[in-house]
C-alpha cells in the first residue's frame, strides 16, 4: 500500500480505473459487477449520461462561488426536496457526518430559541451509525470508533434498539432530541421493530421532543420511496441525507420543519463547499432519475427480485447464510461463516459487495439495476456458498 496515504482504511489491494454502468474495471483490466456502489454512494451506477453531462456542463459554466450569495442550482434543489418530503427548509453541506452535525445543532438550537438552552442532550440507539466527526462518533457511542480520540463529545445518551421502557427512563429535563436510523446501515441493515418508529413519534411530542432520522444510507430512493420514514407514515422534524443524493459528488443535506429549524438564523451554521453550484448541479441530475415515473416503483421490484433471489440461496446453503432483510435495494446478508470471507470470495468471483456490524454482508446495487446484473450476482453467490460450506 501506497505509505504516503493515511492507513485509515483497511483496503484491499484492487484499483479502478474506469466504471459503466453496473461495472467496474480495474488497473489490470478485470470486470467487476458493483453491488457496494462505494457503500450505497454511486446511486446511478458509473457513467451515467445524464449525471455525467449534467456535471460537465455545469463545470463549464460555474463551480464554485459561496453561500454569501444565492446559487440557482441549490434553491432549486431545495424546492424539490421540500415539494417532495416533509420539510419546509433545507441546509447543503458535503457528506452524511455533516448532515446529522447540522442535524445536532437544530436541534439543541430549537430549544434554545425556546427559552430552554438546558434541553440539549440527544438519545440514540445500540449499534448505530452516524458519522466519523467527534460530535458524530459520540452520538455512535461505539467504543470502536471512539478509543483514542479524548473525551467523548457530552450530550448524548444511548438506548437498546426497541426498548421503550430505556427510551422513556432516560428521558430526562435535558433531552432535546431523539436521533435513529430507519435502518441501520453500517450495523447490518437492521430494521426498526415494527410500529417503533411511530412509538418514537408519539414520544417525542408527549416530552416536547424533536424526532431526527439519520436517512444518509437509507434515503434517495434507496429503499423505494425517496425516504425511507415514508413506509411508516410516520413525520419527522429534521432529516439527514448524503451518500447517494448526487451519485458519488460529495453532497450532504439536512432537512427540517420550519418550526424545528426556527433557531437556525443567519450566523449559526456554514459550509464553505455546501451547496456549491457544482454538487448541486449533480444532486439535481439524481433527483432527475429518481423522480422519473416508475423509477420508485422499480426499485422496488428489482429489490424483491434480489431479496427473493438471496433467499433461494440461503436455502439451499443454510450452512453459510442466516438470514436476508433488508428493503428496496439497501439489503444485507447475515452470515454464518466469517462476513470477510464472503466479500473477499465474491471479489474473486468478480462481484463487489460491502461488509457491516451483526457479521453481515451489504447488496447496495446501483439503482438502476437490472435483471440480468441480479442474477449474474446471485450466481456468483452460489459458488461463494458452495465453496465456503464444504
């Protein structure tokens, strides 16, 4: 490995040079096909005409200028994300971790505005995920991604997943918020448990409470609707997105009420990059594809298919796999041998997939996915588990 990189990462020893598509081809010339998507980021595969043209034309007009005035590109991109969820007002940083930084601020920062800076703490859940910044890894709380970095980040108070009676006990003067993933992404695609999100609802507006989903990998169209939160009829007060929202551009975004971003004036939050008319250009040709009729109710259906498919799989190699959840196209895998040695052998076989916590392993496909790529996948999986299980 190059030294002169941070070993922050574990990477494998492979390098791309070029994608279309569903595919990836390295230095060497080899062909993969892309279910890790780089962890749920390239929404609409590699290449894509419409991204890429949307990208270079607007390079060849204007980058970058500030949020000290307004940018055409991000208004428009905040009209739409409004007309088509439940907020009223928008903020555009540059990754996940930055949404749900600003996602933090609003919240201790509307109960500032009401009288009542004390109200400041935020509840989070077991085995979550919400970023690498120090405010983040505190709202974690996973020893793993804390050790080494001083004191934690004070303000944030952890809960098992579903356990309402540790919910409610450590409610207390000084909680201001409540922040979970619809699905856990980095800790195995797992699930809320059914009706725990509206519980969650209810017990936000009975304490005064505000309710922030962490969307970053579950949103844009991952899971079939552009919000995750939407197959639960439930209503947040601030959301937060990256990854997929522009198909691999850094882009962040943190989406709120009105009245939940009531304390966010003029001062209280900046991002020199954010909104800048290039990500925006790029986000807007996303939100382009997923918007188009039918692409919601195909991502849909290509995720039954893989969902349906996997499973088949698992039957006929109980021995390796567990379990298949998931929703949409945001599926993970439970193992029953080593996560890695599944990853590492679909490398071998030419598929890319992604690992995560509970020893599972991610199917994050491009959502344009088709039937022929899925069954390729599938295929390739077969040989894994039939390798892996002698």
């Amino acid at each position: 490995m190059n030294p002169a990189v941070m070993p922050t990462y574990a990477r494998a020893d492979v390098m791309f040079e070029r994608g279309e598509g569903a595919h990836l081809y390295d230095t060497e010339g080899r062909k993969y096909l892309d279910f890790a998507t780089g962890i749920a980021t390239a929404s609409l595969g590699h290449a894509h005409p419409h991204l890429v043209e949307a990208i270079q034309r607007q390079a060849g007009i204007l980058i970058h200028t500030s949020n000290l005035f307004r940018i055409k590109e991000q208004e428009r991109l905040a009209e739409r994300l409004v007309a088509n969820s439940f907020a009223d007002t928008v903020f555009f940083g540059n990754s996940g971790a930055e949404a749900n930084e600003c996602a933090i601020k609003t919240a201790r920062r509307y109960h500032y505005a009401n009288g009542e800076p004390e109200r400041y703490r935020i509840i989070t859940f077991e085995n979550c995920f919400h970023g690498r910044t120090l405010a983040t890894i505190a709202a974690t709380g996973q020893a793993k991604v804390l050790e080494g970095f001083g004191p934690k980040v004070e303000g944030f108070d952890q809960v098992p997943l579903g356990d309402l009676a540790a919910l409610q006990a450590a409610i207390g003067p000084e909680t201001a918020a409540i922040m979970v993933e619809p699905w856990q992404g980095e800790g195995g695609i797992v699930p809320l448990p059914d009706g725990f999100m509206m519980e969650l609802r209810r017990i936000c507006d009975d304490n005064g409470l505000l309710l922030i989903l962490d969307e970053v990998q579950s949103g844009m169209g991952r899971t079939g609707r552009l919000l995750a939160h939407e197959w639960e009829g439930v209503t947040p007060d601030i959301v937060s997105l990256g990854k997929g929202i522009a198909g691999g551009f850094p882009v962040g975004a943190c989406l709120a009420t009105e009245e939940a971003a009531k304390g966010m004036v003029a001062g209280t939050h900046g991002s020199t990059y954010g909104g800048n008319p290039l990500g925006m250009a790029a986000a807007n040709a996303v939100m382009d594809v997923v918007q188009e009729p039918g692409t919601l109710e195909r991502i849909e259906q290509m995720g039954e298919r893989l969902m349906g498919r996997l499973d088949e799989v698992r039957q006929r190699n109980d021995s390796v796999i567990e379990e298949v959840r998931g929703k949409g196209l945001l599926i993970g895998m439970k193992c029953k041998v080593p996560n890695m040695d599944v990853v590492n052998a679909m490398r071998a076989q030419g598929v890319l997939v992604v690992p995560a916590g509970d020893n599972v392993v991610r199917f994050l496909p491009p959502l344009t996915i088709g039937e022929a790529e899925i069954d390729e996948a599938v295929a390739a999986l077969e040989e894994v588990c039939r390798d892996l299980g002698q």
